[in-house]
C-alpha cells in the first residue's frame, strides 16, 4: 500500500464546496461572535466547517449528528466539572466518560467522536459553567445552521451526471456483450477465446452494481435541494431505464454461460444457432437505442427503429444443440420482452 493512498485522495474534491466551506466557515464565526460574546466562536466555526456536505440532505443529517454530539459533551463536561474542577485529570476523566455514554446509547462512530471532543474542548478552553454551556450549544446550532443554509443556497449539488455516465457504461457494455456472444456463436471458438468471453460477460455486474449506486447517490443529492424539480424527472428515468437494463445483464451473462458449457465446433454450422446470433445484434442495436437517453454524447446508430420487430423462427436444430439452443431461445425471449419487442 503506497503511503500517500493514507490520506491522499482519487480525485480532488470541487472547488466550490472547498469555498461554500470557507464562507459557512466565514459566516458562522461572524454571526456567532455577534451572539455569543466573549468567547471565540470555535464551536460555531467546526460545526459550520462539518455541515457543508457533497449535498443539502447530507448536510442535514450531519448537522444533527454534530449538534446531539456537542450537546452531550457539553452536559457531560459540565456534570463533570462542577463538582471536580479543571484539571488535567478530570479532562481525561470526562473523555472517557463521553466515549462510554456514547458506547452505552449506541451512537455512531461520527457522533461519538463529536461528544468526547466537545466534552474536550469545553473543559480545555477553561469555563464550565452552565452559561458557558449553553453558550456553546447555542454556538454549535448557529453553526450548523448557517452550513445547511449555505450549502443549499450557493450552488446546491446534484449528482445526475455520475449516474448518467455510469448507466451509458452499462448499457455500452451490454450491448457489447450482445454483439461478442453473436460473434462467438457464428465462429469456431479455443478455450482462451470461451475464457476472455466469460471474464468481459462478467463485468456488467459490477457495472450494474455501480450505476445503482450512483443513481442512488443522484436521488439522495435531490432530497431537500432546492433544484430537485428540475432534475427529478431524469433521475427517475434512469432508474427506469436500469430496471430494464437488469434483467437483461442477467439474462446474457447466463447465455454466455451455457455457451461455455455447451460449446462444440459443429455449433457454428448449426442454421437457428446463426438466426439467434442475428437477433442478438438486434438486441445489442436496441439496446443502445434504448440507452441513448443517458449518454450525453451517443455513437450514431445506423437506425433509430428497434431491430427485435419480427419473431424468431428456427427450425429443430441438431440433436447435440438442442439444449443449448432451447436454452438461448428462452433467454432471447426474455431479453425481448424488456426492450418491449415480445
């Protein structure tokens, strides 16, 4: 593992939630010092500086993870104080407290962490009396306010392209499969071609896994974002279009399948088996038809017809393929049936 992966990451972060976090940052401090006076508002400041998330529902839920958390360790450091004092000790003796209350009602590791640092942070800033408690907790809430509002009013974001992008990848994909079972059955085959058909087949589910998630992650960047309606509708064809394409991913990773485990060399000389390597190309057409609402910048088809317009006919293929033709025709009716051709 390379040193610099420990704290480095992939991609950098977008500009504009570094500056929303500055100026949360920014506006909290202020708004705070005006409130709570005589104090510097570091609670306001952390709090703001957390809240701003990669979306507004984020920013919510971290909000309310930092605001229970810092009321909890303000109350843990104040019971704690008043009787024993500002020592050393007794910070040590508060944090451990904090952590095992913490432990006790089953908090998250964020949320945690936040009340064993604000019982910290209250004891070693040097007051703890119940109006610098109070103060703090009303610094924190000011700070987690003016996050959320910041990160819903400048540019709040939203996550639609990566779910695009991700569904075209999938779809490409697909239909690439589509295309390769086709070619594969028309010609002879060795074992490492048979092999290299089933690693790439296998590929669109961890394709389709990742389009799920970001058209997860797109839906939960809309909850509460003020730019939901003009999103909305995308989003929710995407999620239509990945339950269309599912199915299909399954279907053709299980036609590969039973081509590798059924595969002999007279198999391309067989008539249905080259009809069905022909309704596979159309799939694979209609298939990028059908995919074309997620690709910002789609190939050009040769037409925007869907292929799968006509039945299949085959006649009763050799008594060696016959399971494996049965099997694919099944599969093939399967497949037509989600492109709205059955």
């Amino acid at each position: 593992m390379r040193i610099t992966s420990t704290f480095r990451a992939a991609k950098r972060a977008p500009i504009l939630q570094v500056l929303k976090s500055a100026v949360a940052t920014a506006a909290a401090w202020l708004v705070a010092s005006l409130v709570a006076q005589g104090q510097p508002p570091v609670f306001a400041a952390i709090a703001a500086l957390l809240v701003v998330q990669p979306s507004v529902n984020q920013s919510l839920a971290k909000a309310i993870e930092r605001s229970i958390g810092v009321i909890l360790g303000v109350l843990i450091a104040t019971a704690i104080s008043l009787p024993l004092g500002q020592s050393t000790w007794v910070i040590l003796l508060a944090i451990l407290v904090a952590m095992l209350v913490a432990w006790a009602l089953k908090m998250t590791a964020g949320t945690a962490n936040q009340v064993a640092i604000s019982a910290m942070l209250v004891l070693a800033l040097g007051a703890s009396s119940p109006e610098y408690a109070l103060s703090r907790v009303v610094e924190t809430l000011i700070g987690a306010a003016i996050g959320i509002i910041v990160n819903a009013l400048i540019v709040p974001p939203v996550a639609v392209a990566p779910a695009r992008d991700k569904l075209a990848l999938l779809g490409g994909e697909l239909a690439a499969s589509l295309d390769r079972l086709a070619d594969a059955l028309e010609r002879k085959q060795r074992p490492a071609d048979i092999e290299s058909l089933l690693i790439e087949v296998r590929l669109l589910r961890p394709m389709r896994d990742a389009a799920d998630s970001a058209i997860a992650e797109g839906e939960e960047s809309l909850t509460l974002n003020p730019r939901r309606s003009a999103h909305r509708d995308e989003l929710a064809a995407l999620r239509d279009l990945l339950g269309q394409l599912s199915p299909i991913v399954t279907q053709v990773i299980g036609m590969t399948r039973a081509f590798a485990d059924h595969y002999d060399d007279t198999l391309a000389a067989e008539p249905t088996v080259r009809a069905i390597a022909e309704q596979l190309r159309r799939a694979a057409h209609d298939v990028r038809l059908a995919v074309r609402v997620a690709d910002p910048e789609p190939e050009p088809l040769t037409s925007e017809t869907p292929a799968l317009t006509s039945a299949l006919v085959v006649k009763p293929p050799a008594s060696g393929h016959w399971i494996l033709v049965g099997s694919l025709m099944e599969d093939l009716r399967r497949i037509r049936e989600e492109l709205g051709a059955g």
